[in-house]
C-alpha cells in the first residue's frame, strides 16, 4: 500500500537528517494516515486519510451501526 493521502495527495517527503557535526544521513518523513469509514458518494467506503484532512472536514466520517443481538 502506498502511503498518500486519498484525499489530498499528500505523500512521504526525503531530506536529511543533519548532525551537529554538520554529517547529512537521508532521511523520510511520513504523513499521519488513519484508516477511516468515509461516506462516499452513499456508500461506506475504507480510505487512508490524513490527519489534516480529518480536522479540516474534508470527509464524512459513516455513521457507527450497533450490531443486533
């Protein structure tokens, strides 16, 4: 699975890490992506989203539905 945001397209960044010393390692910085139930066009569907994206509203979250006994 790749790490990108299905709303937004935000994806993995590289860069360095950099040391007092001044030494550059390579280094990648990761998206906070959730699992979320989103209503999709009516249906429920399961999409990797972004943290950004969840505070911003840019999705509905489905609506829980208790199991009947």
């Amino acid at each position: 699975m790749s790490r990108v945001c299905d709303i937004c397209g935000k994806g993995p960044l590289r860069g360095n890490n950099v040391s007092h010393a001044n030494n550059r390692t390579k280094r990648v910085w990761l998206p906070n992506l959730q699992r979320v139930r989103v209503l999709r066009e009516g249906r429920v569907a399961r999409l990797r989203v972004c943290t950004k994206c969840i505070k911003a509203g840019r999705i509905v979250k489905a609506p829980r539905v208790p199991a009947t006994p």
